[in-house]
C-alpha cells in the first residue's frame, strides 16, 4: 500500500497549518475554517482538517450560530469527522456561549421587553427544541435569576404552574417573566400560549407574584405579550 506524501503537514501550504499560523501570527489571524480545524486535527487521506471544515461551514453557510445547532449526531455525518471530533466542536462552542453569559452584567434592571430578550439570549439562542424558561425579578425588577421549566421537542415543551411558581417561591421572588422558544423562527402565539399565560397570570395573582410578561423568544426577533397587549 502506497501514500500520498503530497498530503505530510510539512508540505502544506500555511493556510492548511493552522496551528504554525496561530503561532506566528496570533489567533486573530485565523478563519473560522482553521480554527476548527485545530479542534479537529486532522482530515481525511485526500482532504485537510482544513478542507474539511470549510465542507462543514459552507453547509451552514458559513453561519457560526447555524453551526451551533449542530448536534454531534448531525456533524459525525461529515466525512472525516468521527464522534470524538464531533464532541470537540460541540464543547468549544458551548464554552464560547458560557464565555458571553460570564460576561454579561449581573442583576440586570428589566425596563422593557428588549431588555428580557436580551438576558434570555444566552440560554435560548441556537436551540433546535423547545424550552420554557421564567426571569425571577426582586422588587426593583433586577434579575434574581434565569431559571429552566421544562424541554420539549422540536415543537412544544410543558409548563408545569407547580414547577413555575415552586423557585419563585424559594428564590422570594417579587415579580416573574415567562419565555419560551420557537426554534421554527415563527413568532405568532398560538391559542394554547395564551390559554397558558392566562392561567399562570391568574396563579400569579393569587401568590402575589405578578407575571409582567410572556415572550415567544427566536434567534432574530421576539413577541412581547405585554407589548401586543396580550397579557
């Protein structure tokens, strides 16, 4: 059995060194295709690590979000990529999203529906399924904490009022904001949605732990049942 010599990283041009380049010229210097490549080390006998992940960032289209959505399942499908290379994307990722919610500022003041959607986005953006989240506010509506309800599937997710109102009762929370996500992009509230706020609105009242507004949350935009007089 007989090699390709032409493919020894020695004999690469720099562009498929990404790790010599990093080196030499700082990490800024590299594309999105070579710092994956790094994750991934190696590609296949006639394909770079290179090579191959600029295949896996053109069918996302070379969108880093899109790419985010990828499950470990979803890149193994790619030639040269085997589950333990898959792993390695997915965790670099994810730390880079814990790297945005790290720096984000602590007990953010809630003064608009923005302003939910915003602090939310850590937790919701690039997720292929349906999770229910509520925002704890104190009475100075600042942010006690985020907490997750429930995960569902590609199209619904439970909202369980005992699992809503339980941290918000042990947090003390003064004030509570639902937010759930349609990973379809689509930001029209359904009939069970608003049958849904109205009963947790109503078990708020009775607690005296108001619910100040539901958001349909999506990567680009949001609906505010506060703000289309929903609520």
């Amino acid at each position: 059995m007989t090699y390709d010599n032409s493919r020894k990283i020695l004999s690469w041009a720099e562009e498929d060194r990404p790790r010599e380049k990093l080196m030499l010229k700082g990490r800024a210097a590299l594309s999105e295709a070579e710092l994956i490549a790094i994750l991934i080390g190696s590609g296949t006998r006639d394909l770079s690590a290179v090579d191959v992940s600029k295949i896996i960032l053109q069918s996302v289209g070379n969108n880093l979000s899109q790419l985010a959505r990828l499950s470990v399942s979803d890149l193994s499908k790619f030639r040269g990529i085997g589950e333990a290379k898959a792993i390695s994307i997915v965790a670099a990722l994810e730390l880079g999203r814990r790297r945005k919610e790290e720096n984000r500022p602590q007990r953010t003041r809630i003064t608009s529906s923005r302003d939910v959607y915003e602090e939310i986005k850590p937790h919701l953006l690039d997720k292929p399924h349906e999770e229910f989240w509520i925002l704890l506010l104190n009475r100075a509506n600042e942010v006690i904490r985020p907490v997750l309800i429930s995960t569902g599937g590609v199209s619904g997710t439970v909202a369980d009022p005992k699992l809503i109102f339980k941290p918000a009762l042990e947090h003390l929370a003064s004030a509570l904001i639902l937010i759930h996500n349609h990973p379809s992009g689509n930001l029209t509230a359904s009939q069970a949605d608003k049958d849904l706020t109205r009963k947790l609105k109503e078990a708020g009242r009775l607690l005296d732990i108001p619910v100040l507004d539901h958001l349909i949350f999506t990567d680009r935009s949001y609906l505010s049942f506060a703000d289309e007089g929903l609520l």
